[in-house]
C-alpha cells in the first residue's frame, strides 16, 4: 500500500516539472525585427556566407523574407563541410541583442542542421559577387535566389496588394476574366490560337475543341464591359498574351494586365484621375512596405530613377491632346526614326521625347485619330479631324503605361463601325449590352511589368518578371 502511495507522489512529481520548452519559429524578417531577446528559436533559411574563425563560427542566413540576412553566431564544433553557400539549413538557439550596430538581434546557434547541402563549384551564383541582371537570367531556376530578383520579387508580391487594396477600398468588385476567349479585343491579330495535340486533334476529326476557334486572351476588357452592366465598378488583374515576334527589351509573350471599368461615367478626366491614382497610392505603398528592396534598384540598377519617381508622385500629370503631341514632335530639334505625322501612331521615341519635353513628369495624350484606335472607343465627333475619346499615359523612361478610353454606348454608332469592319456577326452579343440598359462607361488597363520597371527604373522587362516567355524562349 505504501509503495502503490509513493509511486502516485513520484508521478505527480514528474507532472509538475517544467516541460523542456519547444523553439518558436521566426522568419528572418521577424528576427531582425524582435525588440527583445527570446527563448529557443528556430530559423530556417539558405546561408549566404560562412566565415569560421578560431574561436566562433559566423553565418549569414536568409528565408526570402528580407533583403538582409540573419546572423548566427556559432561554437566552431558545429561547422562540418556541408555547411556552404548555398546550403538550406536550420538553426536552433536563443534570440540575443547584437553587438553590431548593422544589425538589431542575432541568433546564438546551439544546433545547426543541413537540410540539402549545395555544390558550390558548380552552384552558378556565387558568394560575394554582384551578378549582373543578363548572367542570372540564364537560370530562370536558380535566378530568385539573387539578392536583386528576391528584392524584385518580394516589390511585385507588395504592388499586387496595394494595387488590389487600392481597387477594394474605392468600392471595386474583382472579377475572374477568362484567359481562354473568342474574341480578339485589340483587333492586331497577335494572338496564340489554343489547338488540340495531335492524338486529341485525330480522335476529335479535326473539329474545334470548343467549336469555335479560341484563343490566349489579349485583355479582359470586352468581359469587364459585360460586368460592368450589373455593377458600376470592377477590375481585373491576370496574365495576358500577345504572338509578337520582338526581342525587344519592351515586349514579352506572356504578361499581367491592370483592368478596370467604371459605368456612369462620361468624362474622360474621370478615367484619367482614376489612372493618375492608382498609380501614386500603389507606388506610395511599396515604398513604405519595401524600403530596402526599392533602395537597392535605386542605388545599384538606376541611380537617377529614385529622384525621377520622387518628380512623379509630387507633381500633377500633364495633359495633352494628339494633335498638340503631333505638333511638338514635329518642331523637336531632335531627328526621328519615324517622321511623325498625324494619323501615325505614336512610336517609343516619340512617346520618351514628349515625356522630356513636359518636364520628366507623365503626360496623358488624348483625343487619338479614330482610325488609329479599335472599335469599341467613343467617336468625339469633331469635324474634319476626327477623333476618339481615348487617353495613353506615358511614362518616364518606358513611355507608354496606361491605354484607356470612353467606350462607344451608342447603339447606332457602334452598328455602323462594326458593319463597315465586317465584325457585327462576330460581336452580337456586344451590340446586346447596347440595347439592354446601356450607359455610358469607360475604363483602362496598366501593363505591370511597364509599372514596376518605370518605378524600379530596371531596363529589360524580362527582369520583372519571375519566369519570362518571348519570342524563342519559353524556358521551364
């Protein structure tokens, strides 16, 4: 009886003894960013440097979270010849005060385990080098863990947000465009036709997969027109694709649209003031969440855009019309490529010489010829010269970012230009939105990549992006 009381005291003993306490996890960022030392915690990362000396080990760790890297400060008995760049590690030990002034805590490391060692020799990035831009685009599998794609990629992830918070806090419904589409919204015939393999197209007789031809949207414009009959604002923000052959820095095959459509609205400033904010409450947001990421495009890639960027977000765009463009560029001292001429179309260098001449701040150019423009623009009905209420914002260094305009809600004239196209069998069911409780309406799109090398002052689009696809590449 004695013996069965004892062992109850000694299991409550055992009960009441301090359970060894489990490591909290923390991100990089939330370790650097820790006001106080902590417990046990656990890191997990990829090292950036190993440096071992006689008496302590250092590393450098990084998870994607930040641009900076985590310190951990080590006994040398921990080393073992895994540990090299490269190589995904995680650490255990306690969260301590540094007594280094770059950096706030670092972690003093108790157990280091190599999760997947990295062949340094053949690991094409290397330590302590500053790969340019061209070199780590060979690696499209390895590029996001440079230091300049992590930053790039941590900014795109940040501008995706504040573009969709921007659209949500002003009453904005999102709306799901479809990428498979029959329709062809731009009218330029660069499209990637959608067609079945060769033992689908046998077995199905050569017939249409959706017996009509489909294809790769080109913009999500035409179905934002349908919602926006039921509701007065909405948005989309997806991939968009063109069949343009260019190895031009300015062009790739697969990109991300900004959409938006607003009903009721008949002024094209409306559209235009809609544009102008979007642009300054996104890129206002990503500097305040991505400080670091910006500066180090600011300081290393464009020296001169953070200045640049800081002469757009202070000043009002300016606006100008077609014709006043057309008259600008022809009194330029500069000698042109392409002579300009009105009824052309605007070229790059004309649009980066317009930006120049009105100050380095963007310009919004309205009031196009109507030939120049699809369909579905609004006919401004002026005379000899006749025009279409559409607006193209150009920007510093890329020239044109935005392209919107007031769509054509007039039953009638919508009638005429789809007939005289031979389009109106093909676009019924948009002359339907017209008869159905039309109203005037207009809207723009903002390609995103454009955006982020006009904030980030970055050259090559295909560097915005994470997995680029143009003309002969096509690469994972």
């Amino acid at each position: 009886m004695l013996g069965a009381r004892g062992g109850w005291q000694a299991l409550r003993r055992c009960a009441s003894l301090p359970r060894a306490q489990r490591a909290v996890r923390l991100r990089v960022r939330e370790a650097l960013g820790a006001r106080e030392p902590a417990g046990e915690v656990k890191v997990q990362g990829w090292v950036r440097s190993v440096r071992s000396q006689k008496e302590v080990l250092f590393l450098h760790i990084n998870d994607g979270s930040s641009l900076e890297n985590l310190q951990v400060v080590a006994d040398p008995s921990l080393e073992n010849r895994d540990l090299t760049f490269g190589s995904a590690v995680e650490v255990q030990g306690k969260l301590v005060k540094s007594p280094h002034r770059m950096q706030n805590m670092e972690v003093k490391a108790e157990t280091i385990r190599v999760v997947g060692p990295c062949d340094t020799w053949s690991f094409p990035l290397k330590t302590k080098e500053r790969h340019p831009l061209e070199y780590v685009r060979q690696f499209p599998h390895l590029r996001c863990r440079n230091n300049t794609l992590g930053s790039l990629l941590r900014i795109r992830s940040e501008a995706t947000a504040a573009i969709h918070s921007f659209f949500q806090d002003n009453g904005y419904v999102h709306i799901h465009t479809p990428i498979i589409t029959s329709n062809d919204c731009e009218g330029a015939g660069e499209l990637f036709q959608i067609e079945m393999s060769n033992e689908a197209r046998e077995s199905a007789e050569k017939t249409h997969f959706f017996n009509v031809p489909a294809f790769l949207t080109v913009s999500g414009q035409l179905h934002l027109e349908v919602m926006a009959g039921a509701f007065t604002h909405v948005f989309t923000f997806g991939p968009t694709f063109r069949a343009e052959n260019s190895q031009s820095r300015r062009h790739l095959a697969e990109f991300y649209m900004v959409e938006a459509e607003l009903s009721f609205t008949e002024s094209l400033q409306d559209i235009m003031q809609v544009m102008e904010d979007l642009f300054k409450t996104a890129t206002n947001t990503v500097l305040s969440k991505c400080p670091r990421d910006v500066e180090l495009f600011h300081k290393y890639i464009a020296p001169a855009q953070k200045d640049r960027l800081e002469q757009m977000l202070k000043n009002k765009f300016v606006t100008i019309s077609y014709n006043e463009a057309v008259e600008i560029l022809k009194q330029a001292s500069q000698t042109f490529t392409f002579k300009p001429e009105w009824g052309c179309d605007l070229q790059t260098e004309h649009e980066k010489y317009l930006v120049k001449h009105c100050g380095e701040i963007p310009v919004f150019v309205i009031n196009y010829p109507y030939n120049l423009k699809p369909f579905y623009m609004r006919d401004n009905e002026d005379g000899p010269q006749h025009t279409v209420a559409a607006v193209d914002l150009l920007v510093p260094g890329i020239g044109e970012l935005y392209g919107g305009s007031l769509r054509e809600e007039r039953l009638p004239f919508l009638e005429s230009r789809l007939q005289r196209l031979g389009l109106t069998d093909a676009y019924q069911w948009y002359l339907d939105l017209r008869k159905f409780g039309s109203v005037p309406h207009g809207g723009f799109g903002m390609g995103f990549e454009r955006y982020l090398q006009c904030i980030l002052g970055v050259d090559n689009i295909r560097d915005v992006i994470p997995f680029p696809r143009f003309s002969h590449s096509c690469l994972l």
